[in-house]
C-alpha cells in the first residue's frame, strides 16, 4: 500500500508548514501530501486550522515558515502561474443576485481569462444548473449556490480542485447532490480534490484518504482502506455513572483502553468477549446497567479517539 502510494505523483505536499498569529500558531508545522487522483479529506473542528492551510495553497495569505510544493514544484512567493491548474471554492464568495448563473459565469470567464464558450456551458451541465436560463441567482437556494460556485471553479478544466467546507449548511438533499458532484469530478473528470471539512460521516463516503489536523497540528495521514482494515471493534455500555464506571474499569481491572463519550456512554476496546463479566462487575457495584452493544469503530469513533475527546464541529 505504501509503495503504491510512494509512485504517485504527489500534487500536494507541505513541509513544516506554519503560519504563526502573534504567539497564536494557526497552522503548525503541517506535514499534507495528497497524491494525483485522490479525494483527500482533510478534517478537523472548526478553527483547527483548515481553512488557513488552504490559503497559504492558494497564495491567499503568506506562510511564517516552512515550504510548500504544487504539482511537484516548490512554491515560495505564491502559486503563481500554478493557479491556472488549480479550481477552488473557499469561504463562499457571492455571486450577482440580480444577474442569472450564466451571466455571473460570463463575468467570471472574463476575468479569468476563459474565451471558450462550450466551456461554460459544460461547466453549467455538470453542476446541473444549465436549465437555469433565467431564474436570477438571488433565488437560488443555498444548494444550488454552492453548485454554481463550483461551476466557477472547474470552468477552466483544472487538475486539483479545493474545496474548504463544500455541504455546510447544506439540507439532506443538497449534501446528497454535493456528494454526487464530487464523485463525478473525480471519476469522470479525473480530479484531484481537497476537501476541508467537519462533516465525518461525508467525508466516509467519500475519501480515499483522510489527514485529521487539530489546533493547527497533522495528527494523521491514512487511507480510508487502511482505517477500515484496522476497524477496532468495542464493547458499548450504557450506565448510570460513567465516571465511577471508569474508575472501576482502571482501579480493578487495569483497563485504560476506554473512551468516556458522555451521557453514561462507555466504550472499552480492550477485554472483547467479557461483556457478562463486565456487567456484573459494574451491577455489584452498585452501577444500573441499561444497555451492552458491541460495534465496529467509524471515522467519527476514531478522530474523537485521534484528537483525545470531546466532539467535533
């Protein structure tokens, strides 16, 4: 596995990448490699430092300190002309309400220098908004925005595209035609995509590789069919007092492979297969036991674990 990705051809790749606020380090020392081909998913909470990363790849900021690679060259001042091989959407800017898709695109085209008119409209077919002749864009729904947004993205056919945040706010259908759009992107147009996000469960569906960043720090680089090989699987059980619950779990029997979630939630990934003996140990020591699942880990399961509690978003 490793080997295979090793001959890829790296499209992204950080070193040390730092970006430094005062004594605040937004970014610190980020170590990203994303390879041809992939949809990378690059996770953390909100303010973990996803958002400046990818500005500092778009040239949108400058980095403190470290170096940044592009289609294998080194980038130092800026993407510069690289920027005519990347699309991206980030912090979505707005459009002209009072102007239809077509014509927000037109502007667009413009600017970016884009004389092709099948361009466009090949842009407008996949997002699927090229039926939109004349609604104006300020009776869009937010869906339909975003879809518009990576219209002006890929307008110009590029190889990487950036995603910071693609279904946020997003209603269920909306999620869903995003998700859809993106795959398309990578299968049929051959793209490789960054996708920043918050959402787990989207990125799951997604990915072929996922880097988790937290308080500006890489804490893992791994593929989805490496995190699915080692799927840990765990006892799950619901008690009336998770803290002394743990207590006995460290105190009597030395178990510290547990996760607290909250709310009476116990998650012990060692001692599979002794859930009756756990049980018991847990009702004669005066803890109601209400429930006892075993289950697989998720990526959800696993950034929680990554990042050492608490939740995301």
């Amino acid at each position: 596995m490793h080997q295979q990705e090793e001959s890829m051809q790296t499209i992204i790749k950080t070193t040390d990448l730092t970006k430094q606020y005062g004594t605040h380090k937004a970014v610190d020392n980020l170590n990203l490699n994303v390879n041809k081909g992939q949809i990378y998913g690059f996770l953390g909470q909100n303010g973990a430092g996803k958002t400046t990363t990818i500005r500092m790849l778009l040239g949108l900021i400058r980095p403190t300190s470290g170096r940044m690679e592009l289609f294998g060259e080194r980038i130092d001042t800026g993407p510069g002309q690289l920027l005519k091989r990347i699309g991206s959407m980030i912090e979505f800017s707005g459009f002209y309400e009072n102007l239809t898709a077509r014509e927000n695109l037109q502007i667009n085209a413009r600017l970016l220098g884009i004389h092709k008119p099948e361009a466009l409209q090949e842009a407008m077919e996949i997002v699927s908004l090229h039926q939109e002749t004349k609604k104006l864009v300020g009776s869009y729904s937010l869906g339909m925005k975003q879809r518009l947004g990576i219209a002006r993205a890929i307008m110009h056919h590029p190889e990487l595209l950036i995603l910071d945040e693609p279904t946020n706010g997003l209603d269920p259908v909306g999620i869903k035609e995003m998700r859809g759009l993106i795959r398309t992107l990578a299968k049929e147009r051959q793209m490789t995509i960054l996708i920043s996000s918050h959402i787990l469960p989207e990125v799951e569906q997604l990915a072929d590789r996922i880097g988790i960043v937290h308080q500006g720090r890489l804490l893992e680089e791994i593929s989805m069919d490496e995190l699915r090989a080692q799927n840990r699987h765990y006892m799950e059980f619901q008690v009336s007092d998770d803290n002394k619950a743990v207590l006995l779990l460290e105190q009597r029997l030395g178990i510290t492979d547990y996760v607290a979630r909250g709310g009476g939630i116990v998650r012990i990934y060692s001692h599979l297969g002794q859930q009756a003996q756990l049980n018991r140990l847990f009702v004669e020591q005066g803890i109601d036991v209400s429930r006892i699942d075993v289950k697989g880990e998720r990526l959800e399961d696993y950034f929680v674990r990554l990042i050492g509690g608490g939740t995301f978003g």
